[in-house]
C-alpha cells in the first residue's frame, strides 16, 4: 500500500522540481509583482539582514485583493504598531470578499462574547470545495468505514489541512499580525512555491485563538508601553488579565475544554480533520520548532513521533540554507504531557507542532540579551544565534512567516505520504483496541456521585470518544456490572486516546530530565471514580446503546417531606446545593447514622421541616443530581449549623490565573463570592464584608506574594476609558501595584484575630506559614521533593475533622511543585482538645498528610520524614522524585490564629478544572466553616 502521486506531482519532472526549488529559494520573487515601497520597507524594519528571507522580503502586489498595507496603512511589523481585532477580522473579511481562494467562518465566542474566526485558505477549487475536502479527511478519520483501499482512492483526490493557532497567549502578539500577511501571499502570491501550496493543501488560520486577550493586550501596549525602547526599564509587559479567566493557563486546557478558545479548536478540528495542528507562540529565540526530548507519551503512535522530528528537522534546515540563524529543535518540553492546544491533533492521531519564536511582548524595536545556554552550537541547533542583539516585530513576522511557508511547502510536496500517515495512524488505533488489551473500561453508573460520573463521561464524549451504555447487565470475567453502566469499547479510532485519559500515568522515573507540566491527568484518578479496565473480549456482545449526547442524570426525592436527608458519599455538588438552598437551613451530622436500614455517613445534611423547601430540594436534586431521602422523625445525631458563608475570593493583581480556575469554579455553579483585590485587602475591615478568604494558589514568591507589581513606573490603572474600552475586565483597578503591603498583611491578621477564616491554596500557603500569620509550621530542610502535578495517596490524621467528609480515610491529592512543611513544632494546646471535634484530632492541626504511614504518638513535632514510605507506593498516577520525603508531613493544616483560623493546603484542590475529587477537601472547609471556627481558642492572654 503506497502512496499515489497526485497529478500535479507526476507532470513535473525531476529536474523539473529542481529548477522549481531553486526558482523557489532564490528567486522567490521573480513570478510576482512587487508591492511599491513593501521590499524596502521590510528591509529597514529588519534590524540584520540576516532576519530576513527572500521569500517574505517583499509582499506581492494584487491589482483586485487589498494588501494588509492598502487595509491597516502600514506594512505588517511596523514598528509600535498592533493591530486590533476589528481591523484583523475585517481584514479578513476583505479577503474572503475580494479573493476566491480565501473563505471566513465562526467556529466560537470567547468568555466575554468575541467572535473567534477560522481563514481557509486554497486555490478556488479547494475553497469551492471544501465540503468535498472535508468529507475525505473524515472518512480517513475513522478507519472502521473506510478500508486501506478506500483510502488510497480517497487520498489521490484529498488534501492535507494545515491548522494554524495564532495569538494564544496574548502577550504573544507577533502571530496575529505575521497572519495577515501570510494569508495574503497565499492567496495572491503567483510563486510557484505559493502555487503549489494553495493547490496541494487547505490552510486555516485561527488568527486570534484569544480574542478578550489580545484586546486588553493592544489596549495595554498602547496606555503603557508604546513608544518606550529601553528593554530593562519596561514596565509589566501585559495586562493583569487576559481572557475572563486564565492566561498562561489557556494552553493547559486540551483534556479538559474549559475554556472557549479551546472549544473553538475542537469545533474546527471535528468539522475539518487537520493534518496538522500547528501552535504559534513567542517565547525562545530565535525560532524553536517543538517535538520534545522525550519521554514521548506511550500513546503516541511511532509514525507520529517520528513524522514530526522530520519535519522539524526540515525547517531547522530549511531557514539555515536560507541564511537564518538561531533556528533550533528538540530540546524544549518532552511530549508526555499532551495538554496543550496543539495536543487537540496529537491526541487524535493527527500532528501536533509548535514553534517559539522570539517576541518582545511589546512591538517597539528593542535590544535584548539571551542566555549563554540558548546559544551553544548543538546537533539539534546547527547555527545558534548571537547572545546580544537588536529584536524587532518585522523580525519576528520574518522568521515565523517563512517557517509556516517552509512547513507549508513540504506539506505540499508530502501531502499524499501525509494523508496516508493520518489514515495509518488512526487504522492502527482501532486495530489495538480489537486485539489488544483491555477491550473496554466499564464505568458504573452509580458512584455515589452520579453527576461527577457523568460529568466524566460528557468529557469524554467531548473528545470524540465513544461511550455506550448498558442496556443491560453485563457479564464478563471481571465481574458483573449493572444496567445503565457507561462502556467505553476500545475498538474505535481514538483508542489510544482513550487510554489515556482513563488509565493512570506512569512518567519514567529514569527519565534525563524533569517534566515540563503536569504529568498525571487520568480521568478517573481526578475524578475519583471508578473505570473498570476489561480484558474479556465478551464485552463486544454486551448490548450497549450508543450516548449521542452529553449525560445529565437527576436526582431522585423519596418522600414528600417534611424532614429531609442527603447521605454524604462524596459529591462534588453538595457545594453548590448549599448555594442554591440558601434561604433553607442546612444541618450537617458529625457522627454516622442509621435510619430506616440506610447508614448515613458523618457529613450527611438534616434539613428540618421548613416553608417552601420541598419544591426547592425537588429543582436542587434534578439539576445537580442529588438523592434526597425524606424522613421523619428527624435523627437523633450531632450536627452543626452549615450556614453560608459570606465568601471573599482574594485575587492578587500580581498573578490571577490560577485562581481564575476558582473565579471558573464558582461561576460555572452561580456561587456568589466577594472578588477582593490587593487594595480591598489593605483597605481592611475584611471581616465586616466576608467571613471566609480563599486565596488560590499563585506562582509568587513571598516576597512578591507581599508586594505584587512594583511601582516603579508609579500608578498603573486597569480601567475602561474611551480610548482603552478593554482594560478594567473582569474588575477595574486605580492602581494594579503594590500588592498586598505590609498594611494587607496586617489587615489580614486582623481579620484572622477577630474571628476570620483564611483559606491558603498551594503556593498562596507561603504568605501564612513563612509569613507568619500562623506560628510554628517551618518549611522542612530537605526540601527536593519534584511533584510535576501527580496524584499522591494521602491519610487522614484527623479522621473526625469536618474536612475529611466524604472521603475514605485513606485517599489521594493531586500535588504540583510546593514548599515542604515540617509538621507544627508545638502540640496545640489549647487548639484541639478531644472534645472540640469528634474522633480523633491531631493536636498539632495536621488535618491531612502525604503518604499513609501513621504518624505515631512518638513522632517528634517537627520530626523527620517516614523512610518507610517508598516514592513508588505513594504515587497513584504520574511520577515523583524525592516524594518519600513528603510521606508523613502535613498536606492540609487547621491552624488557629487569634480567634480565627487558617487553613493551608500543600496543594492546590481546584487545579485547571482537571482534580474535581479534591474539591470537596476544599468545600468541606468552607461549608462547615462555623464549625471549624466555633473551636478556634482564645488566645491566652485576651
Ligand atoms: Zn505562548
């Protein structure tokens, strides 16, 4: 089964193709028009001539299609100069009006209601018919309904596409602008290179992935940081915000699509089946073109691997012979973790690729300075740049221009072996869920959360994984598994996929170096479920009827009332249902209870008779999948008022994605928070506006977590003005720096003194232990530990702790990179006597810790580590080095401080929408924050 050669291919001789390559490489220009004024333009904007190639060294003239230049007035990489999304969607537009060969479509809108838009790209046969197109990739997508031969039928008349991903990071602000032009020179270029491109393959441009981003972006160059040439003296280079929610962090979204730039990618990548897709981002100089150095995911089929070392091979050589330094490979990431944007394609037997070119994060010419590290001459880095040297955006748009157009260009000249990879890679998927093992995962309907399975399995579904459920029980050699249980058979196209998501990682421990990101992202691991792996081939018999749209089970009511009862088995949603419940009293029992031959768990809620609470436990229990269980006479427990709390999210100005993931959280279940910034917090008075402060985890140290965004620029307003209409989203700011000061800190520990709840999340925990608003907790000497985000069992010391409901005793944390703590250096007095909470309480306020060995009552405060906990028993899903010295230290504490308390978790609960099973730690706090609180001491001496 080889490749067919197209047409084309087999009318152009050998020597033919040569004449071509070389008309093409040197003589670039010679079939095109010049735009007047463009070639020289481009050359003084070009801070070495070096930076540029002959293929982008001047912009085709177009009689009947407007240049960028004829449309913005100026040539793209025109120093100080960004253009908006008005002017780069109407550009486009304008293309697809005036050329035939450029088509303008809708594929999403972002958070804060912007269009996000996709550009075809082909000469006008492939534009008139990309219905045609599509429909081919499609068919090559799915190898159960087309056979080997079908494919090579289908292939000598399809074409590649070509996904580009433009403006992700909106700091990145090269990409966006390089787009313009490289569409225009594909659709109007006569080259013969440009030719072949638009005849051979369909390109699509997503040119502004992030639209909310790269508005505030252009807004923030324009109020600060235009005109401004002194790289070291810059002020902060992007806005405090990009999207609603995230920045950074928008390229962590793959396996989850939270976020609606992700979810465009996914609408475009089922509707077109890409070859190819390709990330643009700005972050190494001078060009790095991505595959990583390994350990490659183990689902990674080999001919992917390879295919992308290949062509990132080709463009390293490509730009080198076209007399380009700085162009380098491999030695970036690993392609283990697939969580990024371009992982969409890698995930689903496609290509995934990227490159990092370099960007200045403002678009004035500037002097930059690399590391020595980046400039070593290397096999993977044949001719590295210079260490020092002027860097402009026409630079920029240089080197990411012509790399597209080399990668284009063999794409072009490969399109038929391309195609063919896609189609193999994809038959070998289905192939290895017929004969491999397991056959399927079973995933019972009823886990004690039903919303948080279905909420798995719509994620799954989301990715183009087919689930079935179960008509009736199934029977195979694991076990029996009742009707309605979800099957996801492995014998369908993304089989490895599949795998993926739903077994548990296992990053080398061997490996040279250390994980880029996350290492551990296994559905069931984070979602605290259970998928059960079957090897029994019988499984394919099971009568399973196909889910052809996302899963909302609801809640059952048993009873009419008037007392009303949840048994407690772990969900997620009992978070929401408070908010939702309000109005209505919620009691929550602190011992297990026995009622009509139902066991009722420690954290089960007792709602009283009151007005108008039927129909709202009825709405309750259908939207959030609840079981309510009527009952009366009320049970005779313990419980504790859950009233509900006035809560106040703190987002310093600093750093605000990772709590943006919280901000997510919230909104996506309409709970009502109060958003504190850095000036709320040294404004005081906390605890007249909120009871309980979340603070997220944050990537700043203490120092910065102290005194944020340096004014040394003086005051830098974040606020809508007629000139800037973007800045001030989602919360405006008179002045972003500063942080919290030492006046926040002090309000803060008034707010604990009097009685408040602080709630610190993985590194935010730093402020209240180094910080000092707790005594006695020490980071530990031996820090070391590497946790790349991996799930690591964890015990409960205090087993009767309000935060341990829900849970079994012995229960896993997802843990990215965090300080070490010692455990507390003093018993707690007057902190925990047995009686404060039920069951046993550690007195030194350790509520969770790594690892399962107990702690004894020999153990010294402040004691050393359990060497009997080994890395490898402590690891559920991922990879650590080093994680024996967490194995008995604190994860979460409950500390007291003045009449309030803190909580500080070694981890963060709500990371990227992807560990929901740690959520409850976290809503366990809050929602039983009056308990926790009702036990905090007086200090000794009030
Ligand atoms: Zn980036």
């Amino acid at each position: 089964m080889g490749p067919k050669k197209s047409p084309i291919e087999i009318m152009i001789t050998f020597p033919a193709m040569v004449v071509l390559l070389l008309a093409a490489s040197l003589l670039s220009s010679a079939s095109d028009k010049h735009e007047p004024g463009s070639s020289q333009r481009i050359a003084e904007l070009t801070t070495d001539p070096r930076y540029l190639s002959p293929w982008v060294s001047y912009v085709p003239d177009s009689k009947s299609v407007p240049s960028p230049k004829k449309f913005l007035g100026r040539i793209i990489g025109e120093q100080g100069e960004l253009s908006r999304l008005s002017q780069i969607y109407g550009y486009f537009r304008e293309l697809a009006r005036t050329s035939g060969r450029v088509q303008v479509e809708v594929i999403g809108k972002s958070e804060e209601g912007r269009e996000i838009i996709l550009v075809a790209i082909a000469d006008e046969s492939g534009i008139r018919n990309l219905p045609l197109l599509k429909k081919a990739t499609a068919a090559l997508a799915d190898p159960r309904r087309t056979s080997p031969e079908t494919a090579e039928k289908i292939i000598a008349a399809a074409r590649p596409i070509y996904y580009l991903n433009a403006g992700l990071h909106a700091d990145e602000t090269g990409s966006p602008e390089m787009c313009l032009e490289l569409a225009y020179r594909l659709a109007v270029s006569e080259q013969p290179m440009i030719q072949q491109i638009r005849r051979n393959v369909v390109v699509l441009i997503n040119p502004v992935s992030e639209p909310d981003g790269h508005e505030k972006m252009v807004d923030w160059f324009y109020r600060y940081l235009k005109g401004r040439t002194d790289y070291d003296s810059l002020p902060r280079q992007s806005p405090p915000y990009w999207g609603r929610y995230v920045y950074v962090d928008i390229n962590r979204d793959a396996h989850q699509q939270a976020m609606a730039a992700t979810r465009a990618v996914f609408r475009m990548f089922f509707d077109y089946h890409p070859t190819v897709v390709h990330d643009l981002h700005e972050a190494i100089a001078l060009l790095q073109t991505w595959n990583g150095t390994g350990p490659y995911n183990p689902h990674l089929d080999p001919i992917v691997t390879s295919q992308f070392l290949e062509m990132s091979f080709h463009e390293v050589k490509t730009l080198t012979a076209l007399g380009m330094p700085g162009v380098w490979t491999w030695n970036f990431g690993e392609n283990f973790g697939l969580h990024y944007l371009d992982s969409i394609a890698l995930n689903h037997n496609g290509l995934g690729r990227g490159y990092e070119t370099f960007g200045n994060a403002t678009a004035e010419t500037v002097q930059r300075t690399i590391s020595k590290e980046e400039t070593t001459r290397e096999w993977y880095r044949p001719w590295p740049s210079d260490r020092s040297f002027r860097w402009s955006m026409r630079d920029n748009v240089n080197y990411q221009e012509t790399a597209c157009l080399s990668i284009l260009d063999y794409t072009a000249k490969h399109a038929q072996d391309m195609l063919l990879d896609f189609f193999r890679t994809g038959f070998k998927s289905w192939q290895a869920g017929q004969t491999g093992r397991p056959s399927a995962y079973v995933i019972p309907e009823d886990q004690g959360d039903r919303k948080r399975v279905a909420d798995m399995v719509n994620r799954l579904l989301a990715q183009g994984i087919e689930v079935g459920q179960a008509a009736e029980p199934v029977v195979v050699s694991e076990g029996i598994f009742p009707q309605g249980s979800y099957v996801v058979a492995l014998d369908q196209p993304y089989r490895n996929y599949a795998v993926d998501l739903l077994e548990p990682q296992k990053f080398p421990a061997d490996a040279a170096d250390l994980p880029y990101d996350d290492v551990s992202w296994a559905l069931p691991v984070h979602y605290g479920i259970e998928a059960k792996p079957v090897d029994d081939p019988k499984i394919r018999q099971a009568i399973v009827t196909p889910l052809t749209g996302e899963v909302h089970p609801a809640g059952r009511v048993n009873g009419t009332g008037p007392f009303f009862l949840i048994k407690d088995t772990g969900q997620e949603a009992l978070f929401a249902a408070r908010f939702r419940l309000a109005k209505f009293a919620v009691e929550i029992a602190e011992d297990p209870f026995r009622i009509a031959g139902t066991d009722y768990p420690a954290g089960s809620w007792v709602l009283r008779s009151q007005d108008e609470l039927e129909p709202a436990i009825r709405k309750v229990a259908s939207e959030l999948a609840l079981d309510f269980d009527s009952t009366s006479p009320i049970p005779e427990v313990r419980r504790h008022d859950a009233g509900v709390p006035r809560l106040g999210i703190y987002v310093p100005w600093a750093d605000t994605d990772s709590i943006g993931w919280i901000r997510y959280a919230l909104d996506k279940e309409r709970i009502p928070y109060v958003y504190l910034r850095d000036e709320d917090i040294r404004e005081g008075c906390l605890l007249g506006r909120v009871d309980v402060i979340l603070y997220g985890d944050v990537r700043l140290d203490l120092q910065g977590q102290i005194h944020g965004i340096a004014p040394t620029s003086g005051p830098m307003p974040f606020k809508p003005s007629p000139e800037f209409p973007n800045l001030g989203t989602p919360i405006a700011s008179e002045d972003i720096t500063g942080g919290l000061g030492w006046t926040g800190l002090s309000s803060l520990q008034r707010f604990l003194n009097e009685g408040g709840m602080l709630i610190t999340l993985g590194n935010a925990t730093t402020l209240a232990l180094d910080g000092g608003l707790v005594r006695n907790v020490r980071r530990a000497r031996d820090q070391g530990v590497q946790t790349h985000g991996v799930e690591l069992k964890v015990r409960f010391v205090s087993p009767g702790h309000p935060i341990s409901y829900g849970y079994l005793p012995v229960t896993s944390a997802f843990r990215s990179n965090y300080a070490v703590y010692d455990l507390p250096r003093r018993w707690l007095e007057m902190a925990y006597c047995t009686s404060c909470l039920d069951g046993p309480v550690d007195r030194r306020g350790v509520v969770l810790q790594w690892g399962t060995r107990p702690l004894t009552e020999e153990a010294e405060p402040g004691g050393s580590h359990s060497p009997e906990e080994s890395p490898e028993s402590m690891v559920v899903s991922g990879g650590a080095r080093g994680a024996e010295k967490l194995a008995g230290r604190p994860a979460i504490l409950d500390l007291p401080s003045g009449r309030g308390r803190v909580i500080a978790f070694n981890f963060n609960p709500i990371h990227r929408d992807l560990n929901h099973s740690d959520a409850r730690f976290l809503w366990n706090a809050i929602l039983n924050w009056k308990k926790i609180l009702s036990k905090a001491p007086l200090p000794k001496n009030s």
